[in-house]
C-alpha cells in the first residue's frame, strides 16, 4: 500500500503530527484514522469528534471526503490542519 507522509497541525492543542496516510483510501477513512492515530499520539489531549475534518493548513480549505489522498494531490510534506 502506498502511503503519503504529511505534517497534521492540531490547533485544539497546539501540536504537529508526521503522520502517514494511505494514498489510496477515500478520504473519509483518512479522516478517522487520522483522529484516532492523533489520540494515540496525544495521549488523549486530542478527542476527536464525529464532525472532525481535515483541511489545508495554508488555504482552509476543506478537503472532499470522497476522494482519495492521491486524488487531492496530497504528497509527501503536505500540510494539514485537523479542526
């Protein structure tokens, strides 16, 4: 499976993430994955809800969830924000 190295920046709690993400999984999984692997490195700051998103750090804009990460043109050194 290939996967995307990207920078995930957590306002709620201050933080950057390096996570990797599938290149090939809609992007609704990617999300709740994401969450859940934000939980885990947070020790729990972090509690995702239901309604949690990612979007582009730089713009803000919010990414289709019904695409995959290599449809979105997601790369390595991308950079996220999970709100």
């Amino acid at each position: 499976m290939d996967k995307i190295l990207v920078d995930v920046y957590v306002p709620a709690i201050n933080k950057n993430y390096d996570v990797y993400i599938p290149a090939k999984s809609k992007f609704y999984e990617v999300v709740k994955l994401v969450v859940h692997m934000i939980e885990e490195l947070s020790e729990n700051y972090f509690i995702g809800q239901d309604d949690s998103v990612i979007c582009d750090r730089v713009s803000g804009a919010i990414y289709n969830i019904n695409m995959s990460s290599a449809e979105l043109g997601l790369k390595n050194g991308s950079k996220l924000m999970l709100i």
